[in-house]
C-alpha cells in the first residue's frame, strides 16, 4: 500500500512584515534628572507608578525608580572636583571594563566618550543585569554615568537601547548641570 500527500497553495496567505522597534527618544518629563521616563517604560516594559529616590550630591550621587527591589531603573554619577580625583573616575571605569568585557560588553560610539554596555546574567549583578557606563568631558571635567537595568522588553536590541539612554543622559546632564558634554 502507497500512501501520498499532496498539498495545494494557498494564493490568498499573506505574511506580514514584523513591525521595527520604537526608537528611543528624548522627551520630558524625566526620571532621576537623566532618563526619560517615556523611553524608560517603553525600553524596560515597566508600566507601573515610579517614584524616585535620589542619595547623594552633584558630585557623587545614585538615583533609582521606583523605589523596590531590585530597581528598575539606577543611575549612578560622579564628578571629578572636590573629592573626586580625576584618578577615581578612571579606577572605577577601568573596575567595570574588567567586569563587562568579560561578559561580552560592547564599546560605546566614541562620540559618548569611553565606555561600555553589557548584559550580565549569571553575575553578582543579576538583579540589574542591563548595564551601561561612560566617562565623558562636560566643560573639561570628567564625568562617569552609569544606567542600570532590571530588564529590556522583548524584542528590543538591548545594547542599542542603553546606548541611547545613554546618549540622552548625556545630552541631559549638560543641561541639569549647566556644561556642554564633549567639551
């Protein structure tokens, strides 16, 4: 006995291409000074009620949304000035390329200064495995700002998304603090 299929096309199927990701964009209002909470929400899928909290001075400083744990979303800055060497901002950047790089991180464009974005799982930083740090000039003064996340909604580029956050963080610092980034 000989059995066979046979299938006949189907002309009216259509497929339907999948939709390209929302770019991350800047737009008030914004959370721990930096962040837009719009690009925030869309970036992690975080849709519920955010409250900041913020420790610390321009200086040296940590602000996180909402307040739970693990947070959503930390930002943390540091300044170079007034006990804050110049030497300090490159020991912890250099601390944290150690620990990226060894997770994959990828190099941040030259044009947000020299840093990295990483996603770190299986890490003493699982809680916040999404990772972003650069230490860029504002006004000749280093700054080092680094963005955690908790997680990336499906389907968007991770490593391209903490890039933008970053670039607008950026962008925003020299507007909260009154310097020009890259300068």
């Amino acid at each position: 006995m000989l059995l066979v299929a046979a299938c006949t096309p189907e002309n009216d199927i259509v497929s339907s291409p999948v939709p390209a990701p929302q770019p991350v964009v800047d737009s008030a209002p914004y959370i721990c000074k930096l962040i837009p909470e719009q690009a925030f929400r869309l970036v992690s899928g975080v849709t519920g009620h955010l409250t900041e909290k913020t420790d610390g001075s321009q200086n040296d400083g940590d602000c996180w949304a909402p307040d739970t744990t693990p947070r959503p979303l930390e930002v943390r800055w540091m300044q170079e000035g007034n006990g804050m060497p110049r030497e300090q901002l490159d020991f912890v950047l250099e601390d944290r390329r150690q620990v990226y790089s060894r997770h994959g991180g990828v190099t941040l464009p030259t044009d947000l200064g020299d840093g990295l974005a990483a996603y770190l799982p299986n890490s003493p930083f699982a809680d916040q495995p999404y990772r972003v740090v650069a230490k860029f000039r504002c006004d000749g003064k280093e700054q080092l700002v680094t963005i955690y996340l908790t997680r990336i909604a499906k389907g968007r580029d991770a490593i391209k998304d903490m890039t933008e956050l970053m670039r607008i963080a950026q962008k925003r610092y020299g507007e909260v603090y009154n310097c020009t980034p890259g300068a």
